[in-house]
C-alpha cells in the first residue's frame, strides 16, 4: 500500500464531522483536525521529492512548502463532488513543493539545456525507430559516450520535475495522478471524459512501449509507491541508476503525451 494513505487513525465518521463543520461553518478548529489529520501525506510527498533532488534542498523547506499545498487542498476541496481528497490533496502538495522550487530558480541553465538536447533527440530517434531508443542507441545518436550519457540523466533527474504526474495536466494541481487515472478514470470530472479517457489510452499504451526494465522501473515506482533505493535492491543496481532509468523513461513518455509519435491511427 503506497505511504500515501498512512494518515492517523481516526474513524471516517469523527473525519466526516470535522469535513461538515469546517465546510458549513469554517470553524479553524475543525480545520486544524483536517491539517493534522492529512499532515502525514505532506512527509509522504516531500520524501517521494527529496529522493531526486540536490543535497543542498533542505527537506524542512519542502515539508514547509508542501503544508502551504495541503491547507490551500483543504480549503478547496468539495466532499459533495466525490473524489478521494488523498488524490486531490497529493497533487496539490506535489504543486506547492515545484511552484517554490521553480521560484527559487536552483537549477542550472546547463542542466536545462542538456534535459532539453535529449528529450529532442529522443524524440527524433523515436520517429525514426518506431519504438523507445535504448540507451546505447541515444548516446550513439548524440555522439556521446553511453556513461556520459547517463550521467546526463542523473544530473537531470535532480530537476525533481521529470515525474509521470506533472506530465498529465502540468497546468492544474488537482489533476488525477498516474494511479488513479489508469485505475479509475470515472473518478475524474466527467466533463472531460473523452479527453481523459484518450489521455488514458496513450498513458498505457506508452508504458507498455517501454523497454522491460524501464516499464518496471515506472510500475514499482508509480503504481506500488515502493522508493528508488527499494527499487534499486530489487534490480540489484544503485539508486543513482534507477534514477536514470526513471529519468529516460519519462522523457520517452513526456514525447508520447505530448504528441504520440507512432500511434496507429
């Protein structure tokens, strides 16, 4: 079960009291419960962050971040519409964290502009190729050596951006996460069906076009919530390499989201 959903025991009906009282009447103490009550999904989604980030990024600062993210989820959530507020409110955390870190500006224009060149030649290898490039081909694409290569993807995956689920709605916070999109499309707003439900074609569709060790890198992670260093023990290679891999993976499905290159039509 993904640590998202270790929050305090509390029954759903004491929760469903403070949800009726803070939503009726704003009662700040009934909005102090839902904070306390929630707060372990901050911890949960800053730890997911900080495993990518620099060493620098001081881990108080995206729990800091992320509380802002999980009030202002709070504030705005509507129980009369039927989501899941751990869906709605993970979203928003994660949103909180990137909007201060992207502020702050902490990351190097080279590192921008090398995320850049390989995404483009990604993407110029995928329509040549019809399928995802492995690496060997990517490095020999770009004329590098395959170890600069993939210490390339390493110093990227510290952007802490390249994530499946700021891929599917960048723009809106509460947009559905990877697992609930794939698991459930009918619990997103059903006025956008058709396009959530084509988002949810291509989603999959892009996955399974994976190389194998790519596709279980981006189930253990996005799917069985399982951390980098728990993935690495289980492919028997470091936690920098599963970055890696997750990193080529997502720039692979970010060229598919945002233009499919070889679907059949």
């Amino acid at each position: 079960m993904s640590g998202a959903t270790h929050v305090h025991e509390q029954g759903d009906q004491e929760l469903a009291e403070l949800w009726g009282r803070f939503k009726a009447t704003g009662d700040l103490k009934a909005r102090e419960g839902l904070i306390l009550h929630y707060s372990p999904l901050v911890k949960f989604v800053a730890g997911r962050l900080r495993a990518g980030l620099p060493r620098n990024v001081d881990p108080a600062d995206l729990t800091s971040y992320g509380t802002f993210g999980l009030i202002d989820a709070i504030d705005k959530f509507e129980p009369e519409r039927g989501y899941k507020f751990e869906t709605y409110a993970v979203n928003r955390i994660k949103g909180a964290i990137l909007d201060e870190l992207r502020a702050l500006d902490w990351v190097p224009r080279s590192v921008r502009a090398r995320a850049r060149e390989i995404q483009r030649s990604m993407a110029e290898l995928e329509h040549a190729l019809q399928r995802t490039p492995t690496e060997e081909e990517l490095a020999e694409h770009m004329d590098i050596p395959l170890e600069t290569l993939r210490d390339q993807l390493g110093e990227i995956s510290s952007l802490g951006f390249v994530a499946l689920d700021e891929l599917l709605n960048p723009t809106e916070r509460d947009s559905g996460a990877v697992r609930d999109l794939l698991a459930d499309p009918k619990a997103l707003d059903p006025s956008g069906s058709f396009e959530k439900e084509e988002t949810r074609y291509v989603l999959a569709d892009s996955i399974n076009r994976l190389p194998e060790r790519e596709r279980l890198v981006v189930t253990l992670y996005y799917y069985e919530g399982l951390t980098l260093a728990e993935i690495g023990s289980i492919l028997n290679v470091t936690e920098s390499r599963v970055c890696q891999i997750h990193t080529k993976a997502v720039m692979s499905m970010r060229n598919r989201l945002i233009e499919p290159p070889y679907r059949k039509t």
